[in-house]
C-alpha cells in the first residue's frame, strides 16, 4: 500500500518542479524573438485586415489550439500568444518562427502550410488584443480541431514522439535529462496496425527517394547482404529465410528465393568466414546456432542444417543475431532477457541472458563478452575501428521517459548494468539495494535512444552512393513503442560518426512516416542493409514489405 502511494505523489511532484523550472529559462534567454534573424523583424504581412484574421482563426483553431489553448492563453507548459513575447515580436519575427518552429521544444515547424496561410495566422494573434477580436471570436466558434489528429500533450524534450519525428531532425538525450523512475505512469499502447493509406509513404530527407522494393512477405525481420550482393532475410514466424537478388530498372527483385524453411523462429544471418568466399550461412534460431553449407550464388541450402549450440531460450526475447569479429575467430551471439526485471540471483532461467555470448566458429567454448545487456537485438562490427556494436532494448514500465534504449560500442567484459542499475549508476527502484558493489561498473552507452523505441537492427554505412558525410555512419530500425503514452520510434534513424568512428551521443530521425496523425501504425522497421548499390534496404514487419532508399540528390 505505501509504496503504491509513493508513486502517484512522486510524479505530481516532479511536474510541479518542470514547470517552474522551464518558466524561469524562458525570459533569461528571450534576446530577439526565438533568434529570429534581424531581416525578419522588417518583413510587411501582406495578409492583413478582418477576413484574414478569420481565416487565421480558423487555421489557429485547427492547428494550434491543440497545444496553445483555444484563446491562444496557453496550456500546461506551452506559452501563451495572446499575451507576452508573441505580443511584443514583430509579425515577421512570428512568421519566421512559425515557419522554423523548434522541434526540440516541442514546437513544430510549420513550413509546409502555405505562406498566405502563414501570414493569416500572425494577423490572428495581432488581432487578439484588438477592439474587434470579440466579434472575431463569435463569428468563428464553427471551428473545431480534426478529429483525425491525435490529441496529446506534446513531449518534453529531449524526449519526442511520432508527431515530431521528421528526417534529418538531430536529437540528443543525456544522463541529466533522464526523469526519475514513475515520473509518468506506464502506458499500455501498443499499435493497431492499419493498411498503408493510399499516397502515404515513407519520409527520407532531401535529396532521398524511397521506393517499395518488395511487399506481401510473411513478417520479414533481419536482413543481411550476401558478399554477392544477395539480400537474405528472415520471416521469423514463418521459420524461413528469403533471398533476393539484383535490382530491376524499377526497384524490383530480378529473383526471390527460399533458402531453408523450419526453423526455429530465425532471426540472425551471417556469412563465415568473413571475406569474399564465405563456406557457411549461420542462422540464429531462437534456441540455437545452426549453419548451412553456403557459395556465393546458392539461392537454396544445398544440405542440411548442422545444429552448433544450443543458446537458452524460452520466455521473453526470442531474436538471436550473429556476428563474427573481423578476424574470424570469434561468433558473436545477443541473447535478450527472459523478463523486463527479474533479478538473476533468484530466477535461474535468466543465466546466459541479456548477455552477448561469444563462441568459436564451430560453437564451441561458450563465454560471456559482455552483460547486464536487457534486450541486445542488433550486432554490428566497425569498418573503421574493428569493435562490436548493438543495438538494445531497455526495460519498461518506469514511466513514459525510462528507461533510453542504446546503440554503443561493446566493450570485452563491460557490464551495462541490467536489472539492477540503468544507464550508468542508476538503481532500478524495483531492486533496490542490490548489488551496490556494481554502481560503478555500470557502464553509459554511447547513444541514448528515446525510450521504448524498441531499436533492431544496425548496420554501417560502407556503401558508396549517400553523400560523403555519411561514410561510416549507422543506420538503426527502430521497430516502436508501446510503453509509452504517445508513440516513439518507427522509423529508422542515422547516428553520425563525423567519420571518427565513434559517436557523440547525438542521432538523427531519417526514415519516417510509418505512424498516421490519429496515431494508428502502419509500418515497423525491422531490418536495415546496405545493397551493393549503396542504397539502403529496410524491412518492415507491419506493412510486410521492404523498401529501399536512393540518394538522388534532387
Ligand atoms: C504540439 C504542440 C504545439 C503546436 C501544435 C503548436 N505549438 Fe507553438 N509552441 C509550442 C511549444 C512547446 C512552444 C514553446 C517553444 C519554446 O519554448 O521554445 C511553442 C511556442 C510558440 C511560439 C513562441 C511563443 C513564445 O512566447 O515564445 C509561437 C509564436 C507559437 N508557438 C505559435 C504557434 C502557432 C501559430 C501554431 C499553429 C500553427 C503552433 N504554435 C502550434 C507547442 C506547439
């Protein structure tokens, strides 16, 4: 009973604290309006007088009222424009602010209505504290917000949500921003997913065209290049894995292939040994590594699978990738958690999981690398560094803003802390006072993700055909909450290693679009590959289809 109560006054408490704190940082950094630039302050509203303060309105209505209230007075957190700096601001100033918005707080840009529309907004919020705004407000209380649009609070940044997603966006979490535990109540919203409307379509940046590669596949999850430039994939419900090959001149599969059906719930691909001439294709079944005699060129096993080692499995995460080191001589497995927290010490079936297991090529001498790894689902090595990445899950049921999934390097031996500490020395409240010997142990990944984003697999950018600035970089799928009040995820996001080969902690949303405004899913990436081609391949395991994503430069 205690504890229970402890919980609903924390989170009252905390809100409380955020919002004064973010009332005293607004004025101290107000130099000119939201850094408008100077030109815009001297910019003539060609959309002014009576008419267009109704069309305004009723644009602010659709638009705005959602966040800033429907008198424009403000809601919660979010600023009031009928009084204070939007008051005081030049129209031009408003209008380039509008235009620009503030992703990271929480504001969206608003650059693709149109301009007139724009403008007819700025003269609304001008109007507000004239003479005529009463008879203004009559005359347009028809208005109503879309009824296709979900309503929700907007995020607090650095953490975000569908809705602000949006290629090239650079996103940064750090450890002060995490909140603490059961700030906000865990949430239970997971996607219905919908058929891909008619003209909906995946979002890249400029410059990027996305095109349906293939679809109607049966839960395609991780895919990997072949040295010959064959895409392999799993259909992990379906136990088989797929192969496609080439490109027609309109984005199709010239061929498609199944390699091996009855598996076990394959997830992990990977060609042994590495090189050009690979002898193996090794699959990571649920509960074991198995392999099958492979050449470039075979579109199906020519023998059976020959079962390496069994790898523990049962209850909870069920995806095993595969890596081996640049080497050769080491196999690389993720193994997730049977559960979201149960303590090790006293659930047996945990042992050997949320670890990532190393073994020799034939399956033999099993050890631990790394552990204290809740959800490891995608492995990586660095072309530029020879180090082993992955891409992990992290716990839930902390609350909407705990705890950030990560992408980091795997240091040999490092502890990441689960289930007793998180992201560093952070106590999971639920093991309190366990182990404390491990606070310091507990290592900070490189890259926090939004949490519950739900991040799969990662691959290196090594193709030739993105713009240089993307040499090296990673791209990551980040298949989508449920625990999570307003959706995050869904999409595929790029960490930028400014071609160091390491990461600053930043990253970026880049493949986006598979969520609809009334927040239904339509997509869930899974997989991401690079074609020989250089385009980038993703899996998609809601719309069961992979698309691919070209750099045309237009
Ligand atoms: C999803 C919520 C949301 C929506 C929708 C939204 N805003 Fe905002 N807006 C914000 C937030 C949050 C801020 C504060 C940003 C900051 O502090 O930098 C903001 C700030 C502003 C400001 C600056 C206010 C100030 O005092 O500094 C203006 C002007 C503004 N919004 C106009 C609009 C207009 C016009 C629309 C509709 C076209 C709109 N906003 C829609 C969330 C929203």
């Amino acid at each position: 009973m205690t504890s229970r109560k402890s919980v609903f006054i924390r989170p009252l408490f905390r809100s409380i604290v955020a919002i004064s704190a973010l009332g005293l940082a607004i004025p101290a950094i107000a130099q000119s309006f939201h850094n408008a630039p100077a030109s815009s302050s001297t910019l003539e509203n060609p959309d002014t007088g009576k008419q267009n303060a109704a069309a305004g309105q009723k644009l602010y209505q659709e638009r705005c009222a959602s966040c800033h209230g429907a008198t424009a007075k403000g809601t919660g957190n979010i600023p009031s424009l009928a009084s204070g700096a939007t008051q005081a601001a030049k129209p031009g100033e408003i209008f380039w602010f509008i235009t620009h918005g503030d992703m990271a707080n929480g504001m969206p840009a608003w650059e693709t209505l149109p301009a007139q529309q724009r403008w007819q907004i700025v003269t609304y919020l001008k109007y507000l504290n004239s003479p005529g705004a009463a008879q203004l407000s009559t005359a347009a209380t028809g208005a109503s917000a879309t009824t296709a649009t979900l309503q929700a609070p907007p995020p607090t940044p650095p953490f975000t949500d569908f809705r602000y997603e949006k290629p090239g966006t650079v996103r940064k979490i750090t450890v002060p921003d995490l909140p603490a535990p059961f700030a906000t109540q865990s949430a239970g919203n997971g996607p219905t997913i919908v058929p891909r409307p008619e003209g909906v379509w995946p979002q890249a940046p400029k410059g990027f065209k996305v095109e349906l590669y293939t679809t109607g596949l049966d839960n395609p999850r991780l895919i990997r290049t072949a040295p010959n430039g064959d895409f392999f994939v799993a259909e992990t419900s379906k136990g088989q894995i797929m192969v496609f090959r080439g490109i027609t001149a309109d984005g199709k599969p010239k061929t498609t292939s199944i390699f091996a059906s009855g598996l076990n719930k394959p997830f992990g691909i990977a060609f042994y040994p590495p090189g050009p001439n690979p002898k193996w294709l090794y699959i990571g079944n649920t509960n074991a590594v198995v392999r099958f005699p492979y050449k470039n060129g075979d579109l199906t096993a020519t023998g059976p699978a020959q079962h390496l080692d069994d790898l523990p499995s049962g209850r909870g995460h069920s995806t095993r990738d595969i890596r081996f080191s640049p080497d050769g001589k080491t196999m690389f497995v993720s193994v997730g958690s049977g559960s979201n927290v149960n303590d090790p010490d006293t659930h047996p079936e945990e042992k050997n999981r949320a670890d990532i297991l190393a073994f020799n090529p034939d399956g033999s001498h099993m050890r631990i690398y790394a552990y204290g790894i809740r959800n490891p689902v995608g492995l990586a090595i660095n072309p530029q560094t020879g180090e082993l990445w992955c891409s992990v899950n992290e716990r839930d049921a902390l609350g909407d803003n705990l705890v950030p999934d990560y992408i980091t390097h795997v240091q040999k031996g490092g502890f990441y802390g689960w289930p007793w500490w998180y992201i560093g020395g952070h106590q999971d409240p639920r093991l309190d006072g366990k182990h404390p010997e491990l606070k310091d142990k507990a290592i900070v990944p490189d890259v926090l993700l939004q949490p519950h984003n739900a991040s799969l697999e990662m691959t290196f950018y090594e193709g030739k055909q993105f713009p240089r600035e993307y040499d090296g970089d990673i791209f990551a799928a980040e298949h989508g909450s449920w625990n999570k009040g307003t959706r995050a995820g869904y999409e595929v996001i790029r960490v930028p290693l400014h071609q160091t080969g390491h990461a600053t902690g930043e990253y970026e949303d880049f493949l986006t679009g598979f969520v609809l405004p009334d927040g239904n899913a339509w997509g869930r990436p899974v997989g991401v590959t690079v074609a020989p081609d250089g385009s980038l391949l993703v899996t998609d395991d809601g719309s069961n289809s992979i698309w691919r994503v070209t750099y045309t430069g237009k």
